[in-house]
C-alpha cells in the first residue's frame, strides 16, 4: 500500500497534527511503501520514474535503488505530485526533472535511461518541456 504524507510537523511526544510551540522538525514530503512486514519512507524528490509490471510497479529511486509495490502505474501517479511527474508512455512515469535529452520516441534521463515515449504523449510532453525551459 502507498500513501502520501507531507510535511510534517513532529517533536518528541507530540502527535502529528497536534499543535507545539516546542522545536517543530520538518520532514521532506516522502510517500510510505508498504513491503511485506515494514514501511519504507521514499523521498518523493529521490524518485527518478516509476515503471509498470503488471499490477506491481517498480520505483527507481537515486542510487539504483529499485522498489517493487503491489500498485498500479495509475495508483502510484496518483499519489505522487502532478507538478514533478509525467506519465510518457502506458508503462512509464517520470520525475520531470530527470529529463536530459529529448527524441521523437523515447527520452534519456539523468541516469542514463532510456524511456520510450508513446504517440499519444508526445505532444503533450513537448508542451510541458516548454513550458519549463527557454529554448536557445
């Protein structure tokens, strides 16, 4: 199971969502992977791209971590922030941010990855870069 939590607001003794004037300690915004019998806290900003296996999903995370969930590719993006990722291809969610280079059918991210982009989203994907970068 995957949820999300943001930052949160905790001290020693003090519940989240409890009000404390004493020494707040912020958290990055993480999402918490359920795997087998413990909860694994994923910086949202260390996921490079998702991809889909079936009904699992494999996390790649920085470092070459890789997470399997019993998730869908549809419920993961759904938990993760709409701002960061994109979903480039039926198989494929991608952390913005990671994106080197861009062809007409796939793109190269920071890692090295080479990540196939559907028909139906490149459009949609050039738009996005867009309107994030200044072409030169």
């Amino acid at each position: 199971m995957v949820q999300e939590t943001s930052a949160l607001k905790m001290t020693s003794g003090i519940l989240p969502g409890q009000e404390s004037v004493s020494h707040p300690v912020q958290l990055r915004l993480r999402i918490a992977v359920h795997s087998g019998d413990s909860i694994l806290l994923l910086r949202i900003s260390d996921i490079i791209r998702c991809e889909a296996s079936s009904n699992y999903c494999i996390i790649h995370s920085k470092g070459g971590r890789k997470t399997v969930v019993s998730k869908t590719l549809k419920h993961i993006s759904g938990v993760l922030p709409a701002s960061g990722f994109a979903r480039v291809h039926q198989s494929h969610l991608i952390s913005i941010g990671t994106i080197s280079e861009v062809f007409t059918d796939h793109i190269v991210l920071d890692c090295g990855a080479k990540i196939p982009v559907s028909r139906s989203r490149r459009r949609e994907l050039r738009d996005l870069i867009d309107s994030l970068s200044i072409s030169i």
